[in-house]
C-alpha cells in the first residue's frame, strides 16, 4: 500500500507537469498564455513559471515520501526528475538575470533545452538499482541505522545519476558507486556521537525498575529487516553478510574512526584487495593496511568478529524458536528457565538498563515487566541475521494488543542466549512490516 501511495504520488506529479506543458504551449491559447503575452511576457517565462509549478508538487511529493512510514524510497528517476526540474529553475533564473528585456530567440531555447536534458541515459536507472541491496549492507554497518543507511544509499544513488556523464569508466562502476556511498557516510558520522547498545554504557545492573533510565536522547543503534539485504547469491557470501550484520558486531564497528571503519567493512566483509581500497579512499596501501591492523585490534579487544558463526537455522533451532513464542506467550515460568541460557543477556533500548543471567531476566519479567503477560508475538523476515518478532502486549484499553517492542532473539547452542527488546515501534514496526494493532 505504501508503495501503491507512492506511485500515485508520482502519477499525480506526471499529470501536472503534463497539465502545465499543455499549458504552456502555443498553439493551446491559454488564459494565462496570453495574459501574459498581453503585458510582454514572452512563453520563455511562462515555461519558467511551469517549472516553479513542477518543483513546488515534487517537493510536497518528495516530502511526502520521506516521511512515509518504514522508510519508504522514492525512485531514483523520480527524484532525478525533482532534481532535473530544480536544475531548469535555476538555469532560467540565470538566463532571465543576464537576458531580461532581450528578445527572445535560439539561444534562449537552447538554454532551456539543456537545462532539462537529464543527467544520465534511462538505462542508467536499473544498472544503478541493482547495488541498492549490497550498498544498504554496507551503509548500515557504517551507519547503524536502517533508516540513515536507506537515506545514503538513496543519496549515493542520486550522486551518481547526477555524475554519470563525469564517470570515464577508469573504475569498475561498483568501484564508483562504493567511492560514492563511502564519502557519503563520512559526511554523515562527521562531529556525531556513536550509535551504541546499552552494554556500550555501562555494566549490566539489578533488575529493579529504578536502575532503567530512559534515554532517547542517546543513538542507539537500530536493527535492520533481512529484508533489505541481498538474499540471493553464493551460499558463502550470504554467510558472510549475516554474520557481519549481527548486532554485537555492528555495535563494535561503531567504536572505529570512520575511515578504519570503512577499510574493515570492505577488506574484512566484502573482501576487496588493499589496494582496491586504496584507490577507492584515494590513499596508498601502506595506509590501508595500517588502518586494518588497527581495525582488527579494537574488534578483538571488544570480543567480536566478522566471522563469528551465525547458528543454522535447521530443525532443531526452529523447534527451540517454537517453544520459546510459546513459553513466553503463556509466560510460563518453568519452560522459559529451561529456554534461556544461565549466562543470557537482556537489554531494552531506549532504556539504559541491561541484564545479565537468566535468573535476572526472569526476575525482571515477573516483578517490573510483569505488564508483558499476555503477550503475543508475531513473527517478521529476520533482523541482522537473527529471528525477530513483533510483541503486542494487551492494551491498556482493555481491547486487544498494542506495540510493545521488536524482539530479536539470538541463539546459542541448544538455549537462548540474547534477547534485545526495540521499543522503538513507531519508527520500526512500519519497516518491518507489522500491524499497528492486533486482536
């Protein structure tokens, strides 16, 4: 529906556009054609006036999705389109500046001809798509949002329909795009603090409700549906990106400069040679190696890498993931301590607070989250390679089930061993595909 909305928006964009060049012409005989022509006011500025008309609709429309829920993206031919009629608005204003009063003529048209000539061919638009996938993997490491890693793609992509006639093709043009998207996430982390998880600020506490801050305030870092990353490909490779998209590693790469960062992600994940990613950070070998070792250090020092192994989801993983929807939607107390590792962790960002140890999940499920009874979990694609399910929790109304968090439950071994609650469900339920309210 989401998409459905969008594309009527678009539609409706077309048509008054097309409506002001019917407009526009001559041989129409417009009111306002010839109001205007009555005063001296040559079809040069009539156009102009169409195209103000133009930027005006894509610039509701464009706002309009942008503000979509679940993060919604708008075309790159239609944002080309926005960002074409922008260009034609400007040349004019400059034209009109230096030829204001002067008869129209030839040049004026070809001004006009030029300033709304696109700035890449049509078949541009399905090549550039293609690295939508893989672009919004590697801006979301860089980024920990799903959101910002959607909104730098979208901005890569646009950089790089706008530049195409720039591009002489001396690089691959996955090299290209990569250079793009890598500059873009650096202006993007540029004087900002880090996205972090509650065990980024502090050690875990007692399960006592007076220990759980509430702090929107911070970046937390955000999880991402499975649903935006690539799902086909070689078997390895896609092991690779579930691995390297896990929230505790996400988490660490939060902690490297920018740049070391960047150099981790592609020699570590996408495996680029160093002097692949030399050219691309316009530096030399030596200093790409040097970042990596530096790199690999504080990943070590945090515990995590990108190879640690995502457990398979076989049988016996989802008869455990099966139990557990059912243990907790009865809250039974005897079949989650027998599903839940001794040394688990539980944390609920926006809140600070992080637990440690089954025994003080469990404290805290019965004593101050005992609102969570009853609730129901919906299952969704997966977050960072792990099951995620959507937790309603009966509503204060006394009618049905209201959004409570986004669960991400990773496994280890034959239990659960993380559980990090989202209650972020305004911003994330939407981009996972989940009702806003349930029976």
């Amino acid at each position: 529906m989401r998409l459905l909305n969008l594309a009527a928006g678009e539609a409706a964009f077309n048509r008054q556009v097309e409506a002001g060049e019917r407009e526009s012409r001559p041989d129409c005989g417009s009111r306002l054609t010839n109001m205007l022509g009555a005063v001296g006011i040559d079809q040069m500025l009539v156009d102009e006036r169409r195209i103000a008309m133009g930027e005006r609709v894509v610039g509701q429309l464009m706002h309009q999705g942008a503000t979509l829920a679940g993060g919604v993206r708008l075309s790159i031919r239609f944002k080309a389109k926005a960002w074409a009629l922008q260009a034609a608005s400007r040349a004019n204003d400059q034209h009109r500046e230096m030829s204001l009063g002067a008869p129209s003529g030839q040049d004026r048209t070809m001004s006009l001809v030029q300033a709304n000539r696109t700035a890449a061919p049509a078949e541009l638009e399905g090549q550039l798509e293609q690295y939508r996938p893989e672009l919004i993997g590697y801006c979301y490491r860089m980024l920990g949002s799903p959101f910002e890693a959607e909104d730098a793609v979208q901005e890569t992509l646009l950089r790089a329909w706008r530049g195409y006639e720039r591009f002489e093709g001396r690089a691959a043009v996955r090299s290209w795009i990569y250079r793009i998207a890598t500059n873009v996430c650096l202006d993007m982390v540029e004087g900002r603090n880090r996205r972090a998880r509650p065990m980024d600020l502090g050690p875990a506490r007692a399960p006592v409700e007076t220990n759980a801050h509430w702090m929107p305030e911070v970046a937390w870092l955000e999880p991402i549906p499975d649903s935006l990353l690539a799902e086909e490909g070689d078997p390895a490779e896609l092991a690779v990106m579930r691995e390297s998209i896990r929230l505790a590693f996400v988490a660490a790469l939060q902690h490297l400069p920018p740049r070391q960062r960047a150099v981790l992600i592609l020699c570590e994940v996408l495996r680029w040679r160093a002097k692949e990613v030399a050219e691309l950070l316009k530096t030399s070998v030596p200093s790409v190696n040097s970042a990596l070792q530096r790199a690999r250090e504080t990943l070590e020092a945090s515990g995590v890498s990108a190879n640690d192994p995502v457990p398979p989801m076989d049988d016996a993983r989802k008869q455990l993931l099966a139990r557990y929807v059912q243990a907790f939607e009865r809250y039974d107390l005897n079949a989650l301590t027998s599903l839940i590792k001794e040394d688990a962790r539980q944390s609920m960002p926006p809140y600070d607070l992080w637990l440690r140890g089954r025994d003080n999940i469990l404290a805290w499920w019965f004593g101050p989250g005992i609102g969570c009874r009853g609730s129901r979990l919906l299952p969704t694609s997966g977050a960072n390679g792990c099951v995620a399910f959507g937790q309603y929790k009966p509503s204060q109304t006394g009618s049905g089930r209201d959004p409570w968090s986004l669960l991400v439950v990773e496994t280890e071994g034959d239990r659960i061993g993380e559980l990090t609650f989202f209650l972020d469900t305004a911003r994330l339920f939407p981009l996972f595909g989940l009702p806003p309210h349930v029976d």
